[in-house]
C-alpha cells in the first residue's frame, strides 16, 4: 500500500496581465482604501481575449511535466476541478488530453487516464486533489502518478464584488512518498444548502451573489468542519496511543502498567487539538479580509473550548462575547474586532506567510486555495520540514473540507526547494504588466460579449505572454475553440483540441 501520500509538485499560473486595486478603487468612485483594505487586496489578475481556463491548464500542465521531466505515459489520473463553464458537456480534462495523446511523433500516447472535472464553486479543485489522492491510496492504484488541475476565471459584473476577482490555475502531481503528505484521518467537512453564490445564467458569465450571506455560510462552515477536524484529532489520537500500549505492554498488563496507560489515555483524551498545534493555517481565499477574520473566528472557538493555545490577554479580549449564540457571534462587529486583535500575532506567524499571491492576483476560486499554500511555499520552503499545515477549503452552495498536511523536504527534484524553485512566484510577479482600470473594463466587457459566442478570430497577440504559454486563436461556427502555443511549432487542431510541440 503507498505511504505518504500526497503532492510531489506544483506548478502555478496567472495571466501577465493585472489591474492595481488602489487605481480601481479611484477609477470606480470607491472610498480610499476600500478595495486594499476593506478586502485586503492589492492587485487583481485578469484574462484577455487570447486566455481562458482551458489555456492557463493547458499552460500549466505543460510547465509541470517539462520542469519534472514527467513522461505522460506516467500519469494515470487527471481531475480538474472548476466552476467556469466553457461547456455543459464537455470536461475541461479532456481539452488538456492531446498533451497525452501524442508524445512523439513515432510514439502512441497516453490516452487511459481515469477522471474528469469536479465541479461545486470553489471547492472543486479540492474535490478532484481528495479523489487523486484517494485513488493512490486505494487498491485501484496502477502505479502511476495522479495530476489534479485547479483553474478558474474569477469575474463579476460591474458593482461592489467586482474587485473580488482574478485568475489562475494550479497543476499538482500526486503520489506516494510525498514532500507533502495528506494526514488523512484528520479532516473534517460541511455540506448543506445555501443561496449565498449561484450561476443560474448560462448566458452569463456573472454569479448571483449575496456577500452577507456568503460570509456568514463560510464562518458556519469553518466552524463545522474544524470541531469535526478537532474531533477526530482527539479520537486519533487516543486510538494509537491505546495501540501503542498494547503492542508495548500486552501480556505484561500490570497494576502499576495500567495507572501508567490511564494517566496517558486521560491526558491525550482530554487533548484539544488548537492553533497551537499547526504551524500554518491556510484558507480559501475571496479577499484577504476574510481570511483575517477566519483565523480570529479559529482562535474564538479555541476560546469557548478553553484550549490552552489561548493565552490570558486573549481570554481578557474574548471574555464579554463567551455567551454569544451561534448566530449573534457571525453578526457581532464587536466580536469580529476583539478577535482579530487577540489573534494578530499568531496570525502574523501562523497565516501572513501564505497571503502573497491571493492578495497579489485575486480571487481565483478553485484556484484560491492552493494559490496561497504556493506563497507559504515560496515564502517560507527552507523552514518546512516537519511542519503541519492545516488548510480550509470552501464552495458556496455550500461545501466546505479542513484538512491537514504535513511537510517534509523530500528528495529533489520532489523537494520542497525544488517546488518553490520550479513555480519561481517571485519572476512570475514581477514579469506582469499592469493595465488601467478603463483597459480592464474594457477587456471584460469584451469578454461579457464574447461569452457563449462563436465563429470569431481572437487578436492572436501573444506579446504579453511568455514562451510557452497558450492562448486561444479561434472559435469556430460550431463552437470548437483552437489554441496554440507562444514560440514553439505547434497548429490548432480539430475538435477543440490543440498539439503541444512534443
């Protein structure tokens, strides 16, 4: 059976194209500080009309298997995991499938791959890394790597949530003896029904949102799954121990032996697992804000549960809102404020690291959450051996999972230094080119237009992009889309497809 499961490497995406939000914030008539600090955001990536989400997966895919030296025939499982529709039937998977089908032109490629697209806001990206690592785990494991594929373009109409968008898309290979191990016995999760974020308008690209709503969801959510999470710690917990004992002392039970086990079995019992017991926490990111709010609202239950990771300053903080309801604490801006104080300095250590690049590009849905476990990546690689990550995942509608990771360095090229190395946030940041709030406009309204549309030629401008990178060239009468690549010998294929210059 495979032992630690989990991602041997990633690989990140984001279109070179972005919009400062402070310039957005004067350009739509906002208050200062609005958009940079009521959300906490700073820039916003967005898509042109030559990029989509099957490009930036196509994009992405590419990179990671030409920076890991991956041969396709190694890859038995591909899900993505996605909310913008390009197609109700047809699975973005199967654009992405002629990297595989033609490795070299003498060669047959790979075309047994199980999976397909998951789809639940922004939690499918989650979904499809679950059933790649689920299925490396099982007894249908071939022996092959798994490649999950995360991509999302973030956009809204014109009005309060637009700053709230963005673009990417995330490729991880999945596999045993990972650098990043799933603990699998620890998650917890929440599924009920909400209409806080929707996409009834299949002529639209623009979500149905109510932003009050949507918060209070996600808070609930959080809760659920972390007394969930923090149940099952406990009860892991005490499980190996009971098995430790046993295989240690077995026949030799004695008086003195089980006084020894019950002190232990107590104390780990009486174990609540808290903040104090992950080095990072990682979450889904909408706007940054939320994000801060989040870990307060983390460090509040720690409260009500007297967990020892709250500290007196904390507990002095808290105290007034102990008696609070459910549903008073989510309304409470008093409460809301004490705990994002109480909590700042763990914040600071435990989150800020792994805020880079959602504050820097934006919203990026399924992308969101792996987005800022990249920036914890980029920002702290060399200090993550033998550390806990602990991650929230959540999709409106609604659907939510916390799960637990741990890390270790791993051995190159499937090393922690060599996965911040490889996806080079830094360069990727610093390459884009701004563009004004009016060209952004301009550029989604063209988009909004083209929604849906067919038999039309893109620009084909490609002079933004780097070597590499595919951008989409047409769309035909029957609505097939055609891509190429920058720089390399590649033509469009028939049937939405394109090749990729192997």
């Amino acid at each position: 059976m495979a032992k630690n499961v989990g991602i041997l490497a990633m690989e990140i995406y984001f279109p070179p194209t972005f919009v400062q939000q402070e310039a957005l914030e004067a350009h739509d008539g906002a208050s200062k500080g609005k958009y940079t600090i009521g959300l906490g955001q700073d820039c916003m990536a967005f898509c042109t009309e030559v990029e989509d989400v099957i490009s930036m997966s196509l994009t992405a895919v590419t990179s990671l298997l030409e920076k890991y030296k991956i041969d396709p025939k190694q890859i038995g499982r591909l899900e993505v995991g996605s909310e913008t529709v390009i197609d109700k039937s047809k699975s973005i998977k199967t654009f992405l499938m002629p990297i595989f089908e033609v490795v070299f032109s003498t060669e047959r490629g790979n075309t047994d791959i199980e999976g397909v697209d998951s789809t639940n806001a922004c939690y499918g990206g989650t979904a499809a890394l679950l059933n790649c690592v689920n299925w490396v785990e099982s007894s249908s494991w071939d022996g092959r790597y798994g490649l999950v594929v995360c991509t999302d373009s973030a956009v809204y109409a014109e009005g309060p949530a637009r700053p709230t968008g963005g673009a990417a898309a995330i490729a991880m290979l999945i596999g045993p003896d990972a650098p990043i191990s799933f603990e699998s016995k620890f998650r917890g999760s929440h599924m009920s029904h909400a209409y806080d974020f929707y996409k009834p308008n299949l002529t639209s690209e623009y979500p149905v949102v109510d932003g009050r709503l949507s918060q209070t969801c996600y808070l609930m959510a959080l809760d659920s799954c972390y007394k969930s999470f923090c149940h099952k710690y406990v009860r892991t917990e005490v499980q190996e121990t009971v098995s430790i004992f046993l295989y240690n002392y077995g026949s030799q039970f004695s008086p003195n032996v089980a006084s020894t086990f019950g002190y232990r079995y107590e104390r780990l019992e009486g174990k609540q697992f808290s903040l104090s017991d992950a080095d990072y926490f990682i979450f889904h990111s909408p706007y940054n804000k939320l994000v801060q709010k989040s870990f307060a609202r983390l460090l509040f239950n720690d409260f009500l549960r007297n967990a020892s990771s709250v500290d007196a300053i904390a507990k002095e903080k808290l105290g007034p809102f102990s008696t609070l309801t459910g549903d008073e604490s989510f309304q409470s801006r008093e409460l809301e404020k004490a705990s994002q104080q109480a909590s700042k300095p763990l914040y600071d250590a435990k989150v800020q690291p792994t805020t880079l690049v959602p504050k820097q590009v934006g919203n990026t849905y399924t992308a969101s959450l792996y987005a800022a476990f990249a920036s914890l990546i980029h920002n702290k690689h060399s200090e993550l051996a033998g550390k806990r990550v602990v991650l929230f995942s959540y999709g409106s509608g609604l659907t939510a999972t916390m799960f637990s990771l741990r890390l270790h360095e791993g051995r190159h090229p499937f090393s922690l230094s060599n996965i911040s190395t490889a996806m080079n946030v830094a360069g990727k940041l610093e390459s884009r080119h701004e563009f004004t709030p009016k060209k952004f406009v301009e550029t989604l309204k063209l988009m909004e237009n083209r929604y849906g549309a067919k038999d039309f030629m893109t620009s084909k401008d490609s002079s933004l992009l780097s070597p590499g990178t595919y951008y989409l060239t047409e769309v035909d009468s029957m609505y097939r889309r055609f891509y190429a690549q920058k720089d390399r010998a590649c033509t469009a294929c028939e049937n939405g497809s394109a090749t990729n210059g192997h």
